[in-house]
C-alpha cells in the first residue's frame, strides 16, 4: 500500500529532488517537502515524530533524508508558541547532595537534552516538606514535573495548574501521576534478605529510614515478607535519620539493648550502612566475622569504607533517563511505556558466614 505523497512523487517528476533553499536562506519544510515529492502537512507528521501508521517508513526515510541534506532544522520556537509549550520541565528532589538524586538529575538532563528541553532543578526544603511555587504560575512557564517520592510534599501548590507529573521512586498508585517509573525496590531487598539467610543468619536489626515515604516503607514490607517462614527468624527495626552519625548511634542503641545480640544489620541506605559499620567498632566488633552489614542504593561510599559495603546497587541515571523519556511521552499525548527497572546485589566485604 502507497501514500498519496508517494503515488504523487512517482507522477509528478518536475519537482527536482535535490533542489534546495536561495544560497544564504535558511531551509524550510517547504524545501524539504519539495525535494522529498512530499506534502508540507507530511513534512511535519515525520519531523514531529507522529508519522507511523499515516505514512510509510519509505517516505519518513525519505523526508528524514532530505531534511539532513537540506540542513533543515524545524522552528521549535513557531511550534511551542502554536502549542503552548515552554520545552521547559522541572525535577523535584530532595538535594543533591544525596548521590542518588544526583545521578537522576544526570539521567534526567540527558534524556530532556535529546528532545531539546531544558530542565529546572527544584530541591524541596529540609529534604522534605511543603514547598511554595517557584514561580508565579507553574502551569504559564512549565510543561511538566518529574519528582521524587522523598519530595511528593512539595508538590500541592506547583501542580496547582495540573501539570503532567512523573512520580519517580514512588507510589504506583499516587493520585494524580501521569506515570510512576521505578526501581524494582521489594526485588533488591529480598535479594538481600536471601543472601542474609543463606549465610546462616537469623537475627536480624533493620536500621530503617526514619522518612515515611513509599521507598522505605517497601523495603520494610519487603524484608518481614522475604522473612516469614524462616524458622528462627527475628528481625528488630531501628530508626534513624539518613547521616552516618544518626546511623551510628541508632546501632550503638540498639546493639546494648538487652536479649541476644543481632548477627546481620539490614540498612536502608548505604549512609546508615557506614554508621552501622562504625558502631561496630566502636564497640569492639567486626565486620563481617561478628556482624554482616548490608547498605542499599551502592553510592561512592560502598567502597570508600573498609572492608567494601555489600549492598543493592539501584540504577539512578536509569530511573531520571527512564522518567524523562515517560514525561516526553505524556506531553506528547503517547501512553508512557510502563517500566520497573532491575536492582542488583553486589556483594562485597561486609557479610559472612553467621557465627553459631
């Protein structure tokens, strides 16, 4: 089956196909249309990437090829003002100085630069919290926002014009989310909870994340699950703030507590990992013959200490490229492909063998 630009190419022979712009003037879809035999209207199906099933992949290719002959460039700023677009989007993090939303934020950037949008960086305060609008009108100078769960507080007054919304690590089921693109988090934990097991451990401190936000509440769900059923199985939860020194005296706290001493510390993060692992000997323990420490997310720290942190690494420029490609995809009027990015465990130093 043939297009009607296609029958009229092979019928109409007084368009040259190699003919072009006035030497010096910048070239048009005029142009590439008259040198690909093609309509306008076709010109812009294919440059605007919204030509399959109205025209075939022979004339895509050809006006793909004419436009790189002709050094055609299409007017984005014509187009956005036609459209209402900004080609502008925001990041919603909690600060960069956490490694893993740094990583987004190069994932993120990456992506929107190949579809020639910028990206605004918005750190909510403290973290996470409340925050005000940034600017005067979100919905006037944004075309859309990508977040993460730790920062979903702050989005009440940004999305007030009811932008598109990426939620990023976070709540499949979040109200309002165009799409949720996440890591398989339940996945790296039961990976840890099996490596735990299989070395012969059964008392077990989770030192969680004292932040209740969706992330760490599935780890925590994750770990009972990966659990139950284990004959001998214990597990005690600990709570800190996500630094090395609140990692620290949460373990040194619950290491005195009275009753059998846990063998395996399971750390939400791998920051409350290095604490945990400084607790330990603090008080005359060691990693891993006295005790195993697992982190999660495999930031720089895992092998700054020593002996190098087992953990889950999570793939963070992954889940920004995988969030940006999906919030394209929504400004687009495209369903997002749906996408739960793998988690691996990388054993290192910190766990062995479970003392009898």
């Amino acid at each position: 089956m043939t297009s009607g630009d296609e029958t009229g190419q092979r019928r109409d022979e007084r368009w040259p196909t190699a003919r072009g712009p006035r030497a010096g003037a910048r070239a048009t879809s005029r142009d590439v249309a008259r040198a690909a035999g093609v309509s306008q209207a076709t010109v812009s199906l294919v440059m605007g990437e919204k030509w399959r099933g109205r025209v075939s992949e022979r004339t895509a290719e050809a006006v793909r090829s004419a436009a790189r002959s002709l050094g055609y460039r299409p007017n984005l700023a014509a187009r956005d003002l036609r459209l209402g677009r900004t080609r502008t989007v925001l990041l919603v993090v909690p600060a960069l100085t956490n490694e893993f939303f740094a990583r987004v934020h190069t994932g993120v950037v990456r992506v929107a630069r190949e579809h020639g949008l910028g990206v605004v960086l918005y750190l909510s305060p403290e973290g996470t919290g409340p925050a005000r609008d940034p600017f005067a009108s979100a919905s006037a100078t944004l075309d859309g926002v990508l977040a993460s769960s730790m920062a979903a507080e702050a989005l009440g007054s940004i999305r007030g014009g009811g932008l598109p919304l990426v939620m990023l690590d976070s709540d499949p089921g979040h109200e309002g989310a165009s799409a949720t693109v996440n890591p398989e988090i339940a996945d790296g934990m039961r990976q840890v909870a099996e490596h735990l097991l299989g070395l012969g451990h059964r008392r077990f401190l989770h030192l969680a994340s004292d932040i209740d936000t969706w992330t760490f509440r599935v780890r925590a769900r994750a770990l009972a699950n990966a659990l139950r059923g284990t004959d001998g199985a214990v597990v005690r939860t600990e709570r800190a703030p996500l630094t090395v020194a609140d990692g620290l005296r949460a373990t040194e706290r619950a290491l005195a507590e009275p009753g059998h001493r846990p063998t395996a510390i399971v750390c939400d993060d791998d920051v409350l990992a290095a604490g945990a692992c400084k607790a330990a000997r603090r008080l005359g323990l060691h990693v891993p013959a006295d005790l195993s420490v697992t982190g999660f997310t495999d930031l720089a720290l895992a092998t700054a200490v020593e002996p190098e942190l087992t953990t889950v690494q999570l793939p963070a420029e992954a889940v920004g490229e995988a969030g940006m490609r999906a919030l394209v995809a929504v400004l687009d009027g495209r369903p997002p492909a749906p996408e739960a990015l793998p988690v691996r465990l990388v054993t290192r130093g910190t766990t062995a063998y479970a003392r009898p």
